[in-house]
C-alpha cells in the first residue's frame, strides 16, 4: 500500500502538458542559388559557351532563380572527382550545375551533374546527345530535367505557345513560339479576324476560328502538313473550339439564329450533339482532365457567370458566386482547381479559385487581364494584357507570384494557348 | 522495538522526501527577495526578482494558461504596462507576468521568423497540407536533433522542410529565458510548415 502510495505520487510530478508547437506559414522571398559551371570540352568549343548561356536564360526566365556570375565562382570542377561542395557554400549557393561537352564534326554529347549544396548530395546525372543543327532543343532537355529536380515541378521549356497576332488593321495570323518568345512561326495568315487558338493533346493539331468565308468558321489545322479541315455544319457561325483532354471530341459554340449554345463534335464519329439550350449566351467551354465535365461561360442567371456541365446526364450547376463578372475558365490539370476572368466595376483580373471552396486568390493585378493559359505543369499562367491599347503576353508564376513579360511584337498578340507537353 | 522506531522514522522521513518532490516541482516556496539564478556556467547569469510576499496558488499555472493559438501570429505583442491596481503585490504579479509572457512570444516570433526567412516553400495550388518535424534544444539553443513526426503527403514539401530545419544550427533566442521557461516549453518544439 506504502509502495503503491509512493509511486502514485512520483507519477503526478510529471507533467502531462501538450508540446509547444509553432507554425510557420509561409516561406522566403529570397531567390535559390544556381551556379552553372563553364562544361569542359574537348575542343574549344563555342557550342560550350553557347549551351551554358541558353540554359542560364532558360531557368532564370521565370524569376526564381539568381544565376552566379562566373567571377565570382571559386572553382571549375567538371567531374565529381574535382567538385567541392565548400566551394558552393561559401558563396550561399543552392544548387550547381557542371559537367563535359563532347564535340564531334555534327554531333554533341553533354554529360552534366546537379549537385544539391545544402543536402550536400548529387540531385542528377544526366546525359544526352544529338545533332549540333538541334542544340536549342538539347537545352530544352537539359532545362527541362535540371528544372525537375531541383523543384520537383515537370520542366516546360519544351512546350509552345500559339497567339493570335494582329499587326495592323486586316491583317492577322496565327503564331506559335517557344515560351520565351524565341522561334515565332506563323501557321496561317488572313485579311479577316483569326482568333481562340486551342491544341489538340497530341500537339500536332491547331483548332481555331476563322472569318474568311465571311462567317466564323472553325479550322483544324495540322501543323506538320498544313493541312485544314472544318467542323461539317451548314454556314452557321461556329466559334471556342476547345480539345478534349482524350482526344475524342471538339466542344464549340454554334450561334443559331443570334443565341450562342455549347455542342460537342465527335471526331471519330463526325456527329455534333448538342449541350445546351437556353435563350441566354452560353459560351467559351473549356474540358475537365478527365474529360467527362464542361465549364461554360453564360449569363442566364443574369451577368457573365462560370457553370459546370456534366456531359454524362448533362446536368448543369453554377461554379461562380461571387462577383458581378467572371467568365472564360479553364481546369487545372489536376483537376481541383480552375483559372477564370474575375470582374468588378470595370477592373479584371485573373483569378484562381479551389472548386471545393467559396473564395477567389486573385492572381493578377493589372486591369486589363484576359485569356489566361495555363502551364501543362499547372505552374505558371500566361495572359494578354494591355498596355496603351496594345496587347501583350505576360506571365506570372503561381507561387512567388513573380511576373515576366514575352517579347513586346509589333502590334497586338492575343489569346495565347499553352500546349501541352510535346516529345 | 528498535525494529519499528527505523522502520517509523525511515517511512517518515520517505514521506517528507516525496513531500519536497512535490514541493520543489510546484515551487510553492518562494525564494527571498533579490535572489539570483545561474542558468548555465560561463553563459548567462541571470537576475530574478521575485517580488511577492505570499504565495498564490494561481501564479504557478500563468504560464500554462497562455494558449498556443495565441502565439500563431508573428507580430510581438506589446505587455499592457497600464497598471491600475494600487495594490503593490498585485502590479508587480501582472507585470512579472507580463515580462514572462512577452519573453515567451518574442522568442517565439523570433524562431518563426528564423524559419521563414530560411524556407524555401514548394509550390501547393490552393490546398492545406503540413508537415511536423519535432526538434529538441539545449538551453544553449542548440539543436540537437530533428525527426519528422507527421508527412504532409507530398516528398517535396516534408523535403523542403526538412531541409529549412538542417540549415539552422542554433536558436539562441530561448538562452533569454528562464531555465524553469526553457525546460517546460522549450526543450521540445513541434515545428509546423503550412502549405498557406
């Protein structure tokens, strides 16, 4: 009894107190580190300096990396063997790229290694070849893998952007270029409107409108032979030609008699069945990854409004509500969250919303923001902005919120379109 | 007989012991006024005055009644220094009080701020995800180990905070606090990253 007395009373000394516990919400704004050492090569190669210097403007093109300067690198390793890992942490470095360029008569081999600073151990060890004519899309690769592993995000340098360029009045054409602007190709030109460029999964199709029977017409252009064919309707006004992520059907909007409604053209069948029928405007659909849903904008409940439409049972339901004004929206591609127009009094911005919750994050602040594309990586938005009535393409990635402007053009570029990952 | 005087005097003397225990963990007695209390040798000596004159059973849990909700913003909350009471025991209680508490948030401010400032966020679209990584200290402030209690979910984020909590070495904010403040609170931190 005495015993049991004593050690009840040495257990009620202790304490039974939770831990303290302390949140931390949000993380810095400082920049990671890159280093990107010069390769070595066999010969002096100029492709050395040229591949180092495009894989340099390629990470850094968004804002979230700050690139070492090469007079203050404190060694030039190139193998494991030569590389310190001290070397990096005296200068704060995060992450250092460095490797060898083999050079032969038309053909290169880069062997390049990232080494992670702080974890103090090699993120990557790649490897990769190809012809010399073919180094931009080496860089890409390179990009694109480097990306990857230092950010866990899927690399999109290798994607495109197609847009609409409108250089003077009558004059328009259909582009496609790298994400930076670079390599502008133009697909199909016209004295009368071209607009809403929208790939095909695959990336080999174009669809988009075209005014130059007289009526808006919708084109599939493929992009290797050039070659157009139409959605088969009779003269009627055809527009927002959207993919579906399965590559099975085309959803657009057919304007009967003045009332723009949703149909959906199956490619495999050449059947049109149509999805929605109100007297209001129902317009810019836009395909859910799983291909099963639509979002539309229309305004039967009054003004410009988001709704959902299941293509199962064709049930409709409203996605916005808040706002007097929210409109063109497109999925992320995981799904859960969709990307839209939101306006109030005159002033649009592109908004994100959660579509299991009620608020909105505004993402842009610039007052003019419309089209967004997203990144197929579900990162980074591209939207057309205007500056003294000019468009042009800006970005913004998603999580510092830091902004980066394409190359102005002459004159306006319009409603970009991502394309997905191409191989 | 002699049996059972040892046998008394060495139960009674058990009893006083547990007694004491008791005692010295609750410190219901309190040391005279002006005493000084050394925490560690060669670091810092510190200076602790007890300005009571009685003892008060609620004084022992006024640092237990802080709430951790409380102490989730980053802002350093400013002690009320407007002191009504005339009562001189009882100003001097709050504002003793209020010392310990702004001691206690301020280290706490400081930690989170060491930690954002460090923590290089992976990007989350719109979600709530978290990872604990539980770290103990010495009263020196440094860190001793670090272990990841709960996964977020997601490899890169538990990564990212793994990686913020390796590149710190020494929180030397809590070496302000009392040992007694330092042992109860301090000694084991459950460190929570949020993906917003």
């Amino acid at each position: 009894m005495k015993r049991f007395l004593i050690i009840a009373i040495f257990l009620m000394t202790f304490n039974s107190e939770a831990r303290l516990k302390i949140e931390i919400a949000k993380g810095t704004e400082q920049l990671q580190k890159i280093a990107i050492v010069p390769f070595n090569s066999n010969i002096n190669s100029q492709f050395e300096y040229q591949v180092r210097n495009l894989i340099n403007e390629k990470l850094t093109l968004f804002g979230e990396f700050e690139s070492l300067d090469l007079s203050q690198m404190l060694s030039f390793p190139f193998n494991e063997a030569n590389f310190f890992v001290r070397d990096w942490e005296l200068l704060s470095i995060d992450y250092v790229i460095f490797g060898e360029i083999t050079e032969t008569d038309e053909s290169l081999e880069i062997n390049y290694v990232v080494s992670d600073i702080n974890l103090k151990r090699i993120m990557l060890r790649g490897d990769i070849s190809g012809l010399k004519k073919d180094i931009e899309l080496i860089v890409k690769k390179i990009s694109d893998r480097v990306y990857e592993s230092i950010t866990g995000l899927k690399g999109i340098f290798n994607t495109k952007l197609a847009y609409i360029l409108n250089p003077e009045p009558d004059n328009y054409s259909i582009c496609i270029s790298d994400i930076d602007g670079n390599n502008e190709e133009v697909l199909f030109s016209s004295n009368s409107p071209l607009m809403s460029p929208d790939w095909s999964p695959d990336g080999k199709k174009l669809a988009y409108v075209s005014f130059e029977k007289g009526f808006a017409e919708i084109y599939i252009q493929n992009l290797l032979t050039g070659v157009r064919e139409t959605i088969p309707t009779l003269g009627m006004s055809k527009s927002a030609p959207v993919w579906s992520p399965d590559s099975k059907s085309i959803a657009f909007v057919i304007s009967m008699s003045g009332n723009p409604d949703l149909y959906n053209y199956n490619l495999k069948t050449k059947k049109i069945s149509r999805l929605t029928s109100h007297y209001g405007i129902d317009t810019e659909p836009a395909w859910s990854p799983d291909s099963k849903k639509l979002l539309f904008t229309s305004n039967r409940s009054g003004s410009p409004q988001i709704f959902e439409i299941k293509l199962s049972n064709k049930r409709i339901k409203r996605v916005t509500l808040e706002g007097s004004y929210n409109s063109r929206s497109r999925f992320f591609p995981d799904g859960r969250n969709i990307v839209f127009v939101h306006g109030n009094n005159g002033v649009f911005h592109i908004a994100t919303r959660n579509l299991k919750e009620r608020f909105i994050n505004i993402v842009t602040e610039t007052k003019l923001d419309e089209s967004p594309t997203i990144s197929p990586n579900g990162h980074i938005i591209i939207y057309s902005a205007k500056k003294d009535d000019q468009g042009y393409l800006a970005g913004i990635t998603l999580d510092r919120k830091s902004k980066f402007e394409l190359p102005v053009k002459i004159g306006s570029v319009r409603e970009p379109a991502w394309s997905p990952f191409l191989n | 007989m002699i049996n059972l005087q040892i046998g008394f005097f060495l139960s009674f003397l058990g009893h006083i012991l547990i007694l004491l225990m008791i005692t010295a963990d609750f410190s219901i007695f309190y040391p005279k006024k002006n005493t000084y209390e050394t925490i560690s040798v060669g670091f810092i000596l510190e200076k602790q005055e007890e300005l009571f004159l009685k003892k008060s059973s609620e004084n022992l849990f006024s640092l237990k009644e802080l709430e951790v909700s409380e102490l989730k913003s980053e802002e350093i909350i400013e002690p009320n220094n407007n002191i009504v009471s005339s009562d001189l025991s009882i100003a001097a209680k709050k504002s003793l009080d209020d010392l310990k508490k702004q001691k206690y948030k301020t280290a706490i401010s400081k930690i989170q701020k060491k930690f954002i400032d460090i923590w290089i966020k992976p990007f989350v679209l719109n979600e709530d995800i978290q990872v604990s990584i539980l770290i103990t200290l010495a009263p020196s402030g440094e860190i001793l180990s670090r272990n990841l209690i709960e996964s977020s979910g997601n490899k890169k984020f538990d990564e990212s905070a793994m990686k913020a909590v390796s590149k710190i070495n020494f929180l030397q904010d809590v070496s302000d606090l009392s040992r007694y403040d330092f042992e109860k609170y301090f000694r084991e931190i459950d460190l929570v990253f949020k993906s917003r």
